[in-house]
C-alpha cells in the first residue's frame, strides 16, 4: 500500500480516489482533525486514534517528516509507463522531465502541474527522482490531480509524442526567442533537463523549438529546475 500524510495529501486522495483508502490513522487533538474524521465517515472508513509514539512508529516517519497526525495507507496510486503512451493522442500539454533528481524539485512540478491542469508528467524511470511518500508530501496534494509516466527512455517517448501530433519545446538558454515569444501549439511537450546540467545533448535534439527564461547575471545564471517548470506552465497556460 501507499503511505500519504499531510492534511493537503490526505484531501486531495479524498477529492479524487477516495475508494482506494485502506486504513486512516490518526493523533492528537480530535477537534484538529474534524473534517477528515467526517470525509472519513462520509466513506465508510473507521479511522484509528493513537498516541504519538505509535502514530510515529506505525508511519516510520522521521523529525523533518510534516504529517500534521494523519497518515492515511491507500492502493498503489496508478503510474503509466511507456506502453500507456496512447493515453496522451488527446493531451494538450505534457511535462517530460530529463533526470530531474532532487524530490522536491519533482514535487515543485507536480504542484504546479496540477494547479495550471497540466495533463500528465513524464519522468524517467531511473537516475531520476521517483514518487515516494515525501514527494507526495511536498507535492501537498498535486501529485493526485495529474497522471505520472515513468518511461526507460525520454528520446523515444518525445518520438512517440511527436508521432501523434505534439510539438516538442525545450527549456534551454540557448532558445533563441523567450518563453513569451513562443507561440505554443494545440499540443505541445515541454522538456526540462536536470538540475545544473539542463537539457541532455542527445534530448535536445529531440525538441522542435527551444526556449528560454529571460533573465539572469553572472553566477546566477539561472533559476532551479521547480521554478522553470512552473514559469513554463505559466506562460503556457497564460492565454
């Protein structure tokens, strides 16, 4: 099962797949925790009260963890992978991330992903972050509006994309027009490369137009791989 905590976590499963709540847990104050003890009841599902010291042992959580005393077990949250490509032919917009590591930069795009209805997030299988429990966390409930898709290979599934009618654009300071410049397509595919590194050779190659954030000086070149993902979806999704 899946372990979601945090207040916001625990709404958004509520919001969107509330069927799939196994067992909820919570601690502290009762009055503090009301309105999911009522979605609970609303669900038919019996939430347990314990002391702190279980509530702890029994999420594994660690000091820095901010559950906010609830912790919720769900089915596995359902993640495509390179065969569920198809699902995309009538997407608008897809984020494909090329080894973006840091969690929560991942959970940064998540977020934002869901807030501007970004229609899935595509993220590499390995040598990147993955959608762990803290991501969820950071993500404070995004990574439930938006479909992930851990693909093998970021190159093939931008052929893929482009094979059913999306125009590929990179994040890249060497874009010759800015993000506002760009005149954005019905469909389009938005790589961002990796934190410090940014896009890959061999996946730029693979983009039909890239663009750029305007801004920057010299050792501050530019901002991380969260924030570009976000200033993108925002001038994607300005008009």
């Amino acid at each position: 099962m899946d372990k979601i905590f945090g207040k916001h976590s625990v709404r958004a499963v509520f919001l969107t797949r509330p069927g799939d709540i196994q067992r909820m847990v919570i601690a502290g104050k009762e009055e503090y925790h009301q309105e999911f003890i009522e979605l609970a009841g609303q669900n038919g599902i019996t939430v347990e009260f314990v002391a702190w010291p279980e509530f702890r042992k029994l999420g594994e959580f660690t000091e820095d963890d901010k559950h906010q005393g609830i912790v919720i077990f769900t089915k596995p949250r359902p993640v495509y992978g390179d065969r569920d490509i198809e699902l995309l032919k009538d997407a608008r917009c897809v984020f494909v991330l090329d080894q973006i590591s840091n969690p929560q930069n991942f959970a940064t795009i998540l977020r934002s992903a869901a807030f501007f209805g970004v229609d899935a997030v595509v993220v590499m299988r390995n040598r990147a972050a993955d959608l762990s429990p803290t991501v969820v966390r950071y993500a404070v409930g995004g990574a439930e509006f938006v479909k992930v898709f851990t693909v093998t290979n970021v190159s093939h599934t931008l052929e893929d994309l482009k094979s059913m009618g999306f125009w590929t654009y990179g994040l890249d300071e060497r874009g010759t027009k800015t993000l506002a410049q760009v005149e954005f397509a019905d469909q389009c595919a938005f790589v961002v490369g990796a934190e410090g590194e940014g896009l890959r050779p061999k996946t730029r190659k693979y983009c039909d137009e890239l663009a750029r954030i305007p801004g920057g000086r010299k050792g501050l070149e530019s901002v991380n791989a969260g924030v570009a993902a976000s200033i993108a979806m925002a001038e994607i999704y300005r008009t």
